[in-house]
C-alpha cells in the first residue's frame, strides 16, 4: 500500500498541493485535473525527484524517502518527456537502462523481449527509434518502466498529443499492468481513463476534492445533466442561465448537452459521464 499522509508542498510563498491524504493498493487510480493544478507536483514527490514540505508518504509501512535502493527497487516511471537515442534500437536503449538499474545481462535478455511483446514493439525491436511516432516512443518508455518489475507504476501525461489510435493500445496496457500493481496515471484527457481507472483522484485549488470509482463520482450529477434542441441565436441567453457542455449541428438548430441545478420538462434527461464532471466541476479555470 501507498499512503500519503498531509502532504504539502510549497515552492518559497506559493503552495502547490495542501493537505493530500490518499491510501492506494493495486489498481489503476487516475489523477484528473487540469494543467496546472498539480498532478506533476504529487507525481514528483512520489516518485522522489520532490521532498514535500511537510507530511509523509509510505511503502507498506515504511518512509519512502529513507527507503533509498530500496524504493527505487519498487516504483516505475514514466515522466512526461524521457530522454532517448534516437539512433539505438528499443532493445539497445532498454539493454543501456538495464545495467544503470543494476539488472543482470542474463535478466535483461529474458525481460526485454517480454516487454517489447507486452508493448507491441517486438516486430521493431531492431529498427532505430529515429523512425518511430510518438505513440511508439511512449511505448517504449512504459516498457523502459517496467524493466525491475515496479509494484507501483507512475505516468505523466502519457498520452498528450497521441492520435485515438495510439491512446486506445496505451490504455489496454495499463488495464493489464494494474492487475497486480498500482498504476498511477495523471491526465487531463478525460477519455483516456473513464472506461479504465479503478478510482479517479481530483484536485482542485490545491486539495483533494474526489478519490472514488467513476460510477460514484459521475452519481453526483445525476437528474442535473440534460439535452435539448434550441435556435443557434438563443446560444448566448441559453448559456448564461447553464453549463453548455458540449453542442452539435442537427438541421438548422444546436443540440445542446448542458448542466443545470433545475429540472427542464423540455428537455431530454442524460446520463452523466466523467467528462460532465470534468467540465462542471473545473468550469472557473482557465
């Protein structure tokens, strides 16, 4: 288990995060929130890059930070941009990451091609990565996380800027990954976790406002979210009263997806989905 305890972090008068207390076992918890709101903030303290200013994160028990080798030897990650040599092969970079982490050759030889396979890149094991997509390159940078077997797996916005094809694959490796380990993933792209993440974590002005399934989290906005049809000139009058979370074209009129406190017997209601969350819940942000 992972625990954090009252964490705090301030960088001289400003505060980043406040008071963050979460327990995480096994599974896949993503963090939802938008830029800026520090998600890279926690992720850096868990992965030990940041002390915090004050509180305590534990390892089954124990300090992560007096852990050492240790900790290290437990917790993958995967920042937001790694550094690569783009003329090396994905088997020659991750046989270079290997021995900087101490893993044996004879280990690395039967790991690498396993995660290679787990990746999708075992066709392209030999092909310099200079050639690779994006989406690729980020595979590559999950397998180079999962070369000492981490029980806690940790990702920075590991799917910005990949195409819906790339993102999909992303999220059916994490599925398998967080079966028996915690995968931390932090993200502002909603899609990318609703149909995937045990429990969602969400921050706003710098505490924990949710940490729960997406069926609990979206059951707050039950009989609040609705759909209805209105004249393309009535959008302005039409949004200052309510949330418009998201139009579309239909004839000559906008069918509008909004949130509103009262119900509209006009109106069709909706299910709620995370993304009506996300919009409702950061709709002050920038």
């Amino acid at each position: 288990m992972l625990t954090l305890s009252h964490i705090r972090k301030d960088y001289g008068k400003f505060t980043a995060v406040e008071d963050i207390n979460l327990e995480l076992e096994n599974g896949l918890y993503a963090m939802l929130a938008p830029n800026g709101a520090g998600k890279t903030t926690l992720i850096k303290m868990i992965t030990t890059l940041l002390y915090p200013t004050s509180g305590e994160i534990l390892y089954d028990g124990m300090d992560i930070y007096k852990m050492g080798e240790t900790y290290r030897d437990v917790i993958g990650y995967l920042p937001q941009h790694f550094g690569y040599y783009k003329n090396n092969t994905p088997t020659q970079y991750l046989d270079y990451l290997a021995a900087l982490k101490g893993i044996s050759k004879e280990a690395a030889k039967e790991k690498i091609p396993e995660l290679l396979e787990l990746v999708g890149l075992s066709d392209v094991s030999n092909k310099k990565m200079k050639k690779f997509s994006g989406g690729m390159i980020q595979r590559v940078g999950i397998a180079q996380a999962m070369l000492n077997d981490p029980k806690i797996l940790v990702l920075d916005e590991p799917t910005a800027g990949l195409d819906p094809k790339e993102r999909v694959r992303f999220r059916n490796i994490l599925s398998v990954l967080s079966k028996d380990r915690i995968v931390i993933l932090s993200t502002h792209i909603v899609s990318d976790i609703e149909s995937i993440a045990n429990h969602v974590i969400m921050i706003k002005e710098k505490h924990l406002l949710k940490n729960d399934t997406v069926p609990n989290i979206c059951k707050e906005l039950e009989g609040k979210v609705f759909e209805k049809s209105i004249n393309e000139s009535e959008i302005q009058e039409f949004e200052q009263k309510r949330i418009i979370l998201s139009m579309r074209q239909e004839s000559e009129k906008m069918m509008v997806r909004y949130y509103s406190e009262e119900e509209d017997n006009n109106a069709r209601p909706c299910t709620p989905n995370l993304e009506d969350v996300f919009l409702v819940t950061y709709r002050e942000e920038k």
